[in-house]
DNA sequence: TATTGTTATACTCTATAACTATA
DNA sequence: TATAGTTATAGAGTATAACAATA
C-alpha cells in the first residue's frame, strides 16, 4: 500500500465523511415530522441518558462546544421539549432537563431514527451491521465525563 | 432496541461523525509538513485516479459542488502542485494535470496519510480493521462517474 | 439552448474571546 | 480567582443563483 496510489474514493477519509451523509440524508426526512434535527434529538437523548444535566455536561457529553450547546438549548426551549432552571446550590449553571412533550418526542423521533439507522445498514448482513458498529465503539473513545 | 433507550454516544451518527474528527486529528498533522491539508491531498489522489479530468469531473469524483472545486484547484494551483489548461477540442472545460511537484508531494503526502489511517485503525485487529473497511466500501456507493 | 468554469452570496457548524453572574 | 452561561465574531465547508465563454 506504500507503492501503489490509493484512489482518493477509498481513502478512509472519504469513506467517513461519505457515510455520515448518506446517514443524514436518511435521517433528516425522518425526523423531519416532528420537527427536530438529528443534532437536536442527539441532544435529547444526551439529557436522558444522564439524569438532570447542566448544559456544560450535556455539551462533553456530545463532544460540543458549550457556546454550541447554548443554541441547541435555544432551539430545543422554543420548542417546548426542555426547561432550563437555575440549580439549587450552584446557581450559575442551568439544569436542562425534558418537557413531558420532549419525552414524547424523544420516544416517537428516537424510533424513526433507529429506523433511519436500520436502513443504512441494511446493505450489510446482520452480523456484519453489529461488528462494523461494535468496531466504531472501539475506535471512537467515549466521552470525558 | 425500539422500547430501550440508546444513549446519543451510541448512536451511529455520532460515532461517525467523532470517527471522522479523529481521524482528521491524525491527518491534519501528518499532513502540515508538506503544507496540504486532507481535502487537498484527496483532490491530488483524485486527479491521478483517472488520468487528465476536468474540473468537474474531479468535483462528481469526490462527491463536493463544483463550485467547490474551483477554490481547491487555486489554492493547488497557488502551490504549484497542479496546472489547468482548457482542454483541446472543448475549451470550455479546464484539465487539471499534476505538476512534477504535485506527484512528489502526491507520494509522500499520501505515505503520510496512509500511516494516519493504520494509526486510527491500530485499535482493531487486522481482521476487524479490514472488515470494517470493507463495510465502508458496501455501505457508501461509488461516484457516479 | 446547454455546459463549464467562475463569482457572489448565504447558510450551517464550529471555535475563540470577551462579558455577566455567581461561587 | 475561577466557573457556567451567554454573546459577538470569525473561520471553515457547503450550496444556490447568476454571469461569461464555449459548444
């Protein structure tokens, strides 16, 4: 592999970044009827995948920026599908935590993505599908906190 | 799978897209030393994949706008590492040929890159490292051209 | 009329720096 | 002084529309 060129189309790079599209192509139409984005439902299941976080947390967790979280947040508040209050004892962070509708939401829009993720890897054979998302577990390091 | 919540870092969506930023982390760097970065490097590998292409067949290639490429090929251009010139019999279209200094920097960049993607697969036995390679490939279909 | 390259423009995602309020 | 949230700003990466040259 030293010697002979790769084509630019097999390079690991493009395979990556070429994969996630195609996902996000099949994601966005599905989560399209219930209004949110697939950054946003990320962020709904970050905040109940951990009880009551501060937005600081739930930004580690995903592996974004806090300023980033701040318009997720935004978004996500217009919405109705979470809350912010002050938490008691440390006042300066924000405790976000889901709205009775951000749950429903999160169940109904959590199983279309699932869905929109079964059909992406419906080319390969099951046992295929669960090694090559066991091996992306194994290369990419889970978050910090 | 559809009643048991997944959290987000489970997710097939976040795990490609941090693959892809880690990846890119190992990338980056190998690469500063011969002053391309990883898009470029890509167009180098495009251009000498098939032979003399045109600026838009690059662009089908890799799969970005056309618009996209023409500030690819100047800023390869600006380096010296590729040259356009119409080509004859059709002068609307611009052949993007690699310069001597392109392929020097194509072959040492590329042995470069190369060495990042065994890092990043360093984690997974050959085995597994191949097979997940190979899913890639099944999963994202080739270019159209 | 259609196609290639180009430019201008805008939109998304992201990160950095600076501000505020709390500690 | 240090931390959490916020705002403003800037930088990538991308796509759309419009234009010039050519077919």
């Amino acid at each position: 592999m030293s010697s002979r060129l790769r084509e630019a189309t097999s390079s690991l790079a493009y395979l990556l970044k070429h994969a996630q599209l195609q996902l996000a192509e099949l994601t966005g139409p599905a989560l399209a009827p219930f209004g949110i984005t697939g950054r946003e439902l990320a962020v709904l299941l970050t905040l109940t995948g951990c009880e009551p976080a501060s937005q600081q947390q739930a930004a580690q967790r995903l592996g974004v920026d806090r300023t980033t979280m701040v318009g997720l947040v935004d978004a996500l508040e217009d919405k109705g599908l979470v809350a912010r209050r002050p938490q008691e004892g440390d006042r300066r962070r924000n405790v976000v935590e889901l709205t009775e509708a951000g749950r429903d939401t999160l169940r109904r829009a959590g199983s279309a993505a699932a869905e929109a993720e079964r059909q992406f890897l419906a080319p390969l054979s099951p046992a295929a599908a669960a090694q090559f998302t066991e091996s992306l577990r194994t290369l990419v390091p889970p978050p910090a906190t």
